[in-house]
C-alpha cells in the first residue's frame, strides 16, 4: 500500500489560499458599495443578490438579460500587469448589449478565473468593474472569484460579466421598428474595445515583433499597451437620454464581426443600411495592424469595428433632436448613412474601404 505523506495536505498547499480569497473579498467590498441603487436588497456575501423592480415606475416591464467577457484583451493586462480599466471594457460589452434593445441597465454580476488569487489585483479588476457599473448606473450586485489551481497560472485570468436591464414592453428597440428613410448615426469609439484582439496581438506582438512598452507608430505619444488598453467607451447613457428625446428605432453594437456582422442584426427584411465611408475617422491602430499584417479590406472589416462602436437607427426628422442628446451624453456623433430598400445587410459606399478621415 502507499503510505501517506508526512506532512498534512492542505487547500493552500495544493494551490487556492481561502485566506487571499477573504482577504480579496475585503477589499472589493467598499468598492461595491459604492455602485449601489435603492431596489438593492441585502449586501455582499448573500448567497444571491437581491435587486426590487420598481413596478410603479414600470407597468409592463420586460427583464433583458445578456453576458459577455473581454476575450484575449485579457492577456494584454496580464502582460503588462495594468488591471484598473479592463474591468470597464467588461461593463461596457455587457450593458451597450442591453441599449441595443431600449433597456435600462439595472444590475452587474462578475465573474472572475484565476490560478491563484492576489487581492491587489482581483480589487484592481472590480475597482474597474465598479468603476464601469457606477457611470451607467447599475448595481455591481454580486460576483465569484474562482481560484483554478493547476488550469491558470498564478497571474492568469478571465473576466465576464452578467447584466440584466429592463425596458417597457412597448418601447423595446430592434427591427420590427426600421423603417425605409432611417438615418444611421455612428457613435466613435477610439480604440478597439474588446474585439479582435487575437488578430492585433498576432500582428503587432508575433509579426511584428512589437514590445509592448514601444511606440505605438512612428511618431507616436502613445505606447503599444496604451493603444491596445484603451478602455471602452460606455455608450449607455448617451443612448437612453437619445432613446428618451427623439424616435429611435434600433441601435446596433459594433462587436466582434465588425459594421458588417452586426449592423443588419437590427434590420429587417427587405431593408438595408447604406453606410458612407469618409464619414468618420478611423484611430491609427487600424492602419497599423493592417499594414504590419497585410490584412486585407474585407477581413480588416469583419473583424474590428474601425472607429465606430456602436450605429443609432432613427427616423428622418429626429436626427437633430437624437445628434443633440448624444453630444450631451459626451459623445461626438456623425451621420454615417441611412437605410434604404434592399436585401437585408450593408452597402459601403465612397473611395475607400472605410472611413477616411484619421483621428
């Protein structure tokens, strides 16, 4: 028979340390605390989050849930060991999900895999994550710090997150609303947000042969990192006050399939969105990752959402009423083309393969 060991096995000894995951969950409390709504019920530690719909204020109201994470953005953080805003990008490709159907974002619940906890860096990544919940005000209601010993690596991670919003049943957003002579308005995005960073880090960092701390191009004030971790843009509460002040219809989410993959997803049959290149500018890291890759047109489009986040459907005669909410949510709108009569999908128009104006 084999005999036992002389020393007791312990937890921590065969690699998840209960006392760093207490010690962790003490320091994201504060931090949660401050992400708090009135309909929150119960406190951190609970073994479910509470959250009361307020149904005076509802009569009909419709729950919309969505889930997402941040992909291989995740080992640029690790990389760099920079985690304070990619718990934003978190938020972001959750709750600008919710907006696309009219929804107000009520609730956040993350979800975080290590190989082993370190408190400073779990609170830095839910102080992104509270951070994000605070400016589109939704609750950061619970989460789980999961500890895989043996799966990650002590300073591995994956970061995803759960939201769930609510709309009046009769001003839901999406398709069955568009209508032939809608104007699209692009919102800017600066970065890549959270999407096709497995095609920019093969490019730059294994191609190219880039370091992180370089400059991001010739010339350029900005390192590689900074580009690649820039945080999302939080769309959400621009959209609702849009959403509120003029007759929008749909909006889209430029995610991972780029203005092509997702731009038709919020119309209907028979309708299509013409969409004008030139109309906005592109951020420089495109260019980069397409000429380090020889990445062709196509396959540039599909994959990144080339300066534009997320795409506002609404009627003709209430573009300057949604143009004036979204510039006072803090955003710079442009009109990027209308929609129009023709099988379901996108038309680019104009010289070039997108958006000719650099920024």
């Amino acid at each position: 028979m084999t005999e036992p060991t002389s020393t007791p096995a312990t937890y921590a000894g065969a690699g998840v340390d209960i006392d760093a995951g207490e010690e962790a969950v003490d320091r994201i409390r504060p931090l949660v605390a401050t992400t708090l709504r009135p309909e929150v019920l119960g406190g951190l530690g609970d073994f479910g989050g509470l959250f009361a719909v307020d149904t005076e204020r509802y009569s009909r109201p419709v729950l919309v849930a969505c889930t997402d994470g941040v992909g291989t953005k995740a080992l640029i953080a690790q990389a760099c060991g920079r985690y304070d805003t990619i718990g934003v990008d978190l938020v972001a490709m959750c709750v600008d999900d919710l907006v696309c159907q009219g929804a107000e974002p009520l609730f956040f619940l993350d979800y975080i895999s290590t190989g082993a906890v370190d408190p400073t860096q779990m609170t830095e990544l839910v102080g992104g994550v509270a951070n994000g919940c605070r400016q589109v005000g939704a609750a950061l209601l619970g989460g789980e710090m999961a500890e895989h010993a043996g799966v990650m690596k002590p300073g591995e991670f994956d970061l995803v997150g759960f939201a769930v919003g609510v709309v009046e049943r009769e001003k839901i957003l999406g398709s069955g609303r568009v209508r032939d002579g809608d104007i699209l308005i692009g919102l800017p995005s600066p970065g890549l947000r959270s999407n096709g960073y497995t095609l920019a880090r093969h490019v730059l960092l294994e191609r190219a042969g880039l370091a992180l701390d370089a400059p991001a191009w010739e010339g350029a004030t900005t390192s590689v990192a900074d580009e690649l971790l820039l945080p999302s843009v939080l769309y959400t509460p621009a959209v609702l006050s849009a959403i509120a002040a003029a007759d929008v219809h749909a909006v889209a989410h430029i995610t991972g399939g780029g203005i092509p993959g997702n731009l038709p997803r919020a119309l209907p049959d028979g309708l299509r969105a013409v969409v004008e290149r030139g109309t906005w500018g592109v951020p420089r890291i495109f260019a980069e990752v397409q000429r380090l890759g020889r990445v062709e047109d196509e396959e540039m489009l599909r994959v990144f959402n080339l300066g534009l986040g997320m795409v506002v459907m609404v009627s003709a005669d209430g573009v300057d009423v949604a143009l004036d909410a979204l510039r006072g949510g803090g955003l710079d709108p442009v009109v990027v083309g209308r929609v129009e009569p023709g099988p379901r999908g996108v038309e680019l128009t104009g010289p070039e393969p997108w958006g000719s104006r650099e920024v």
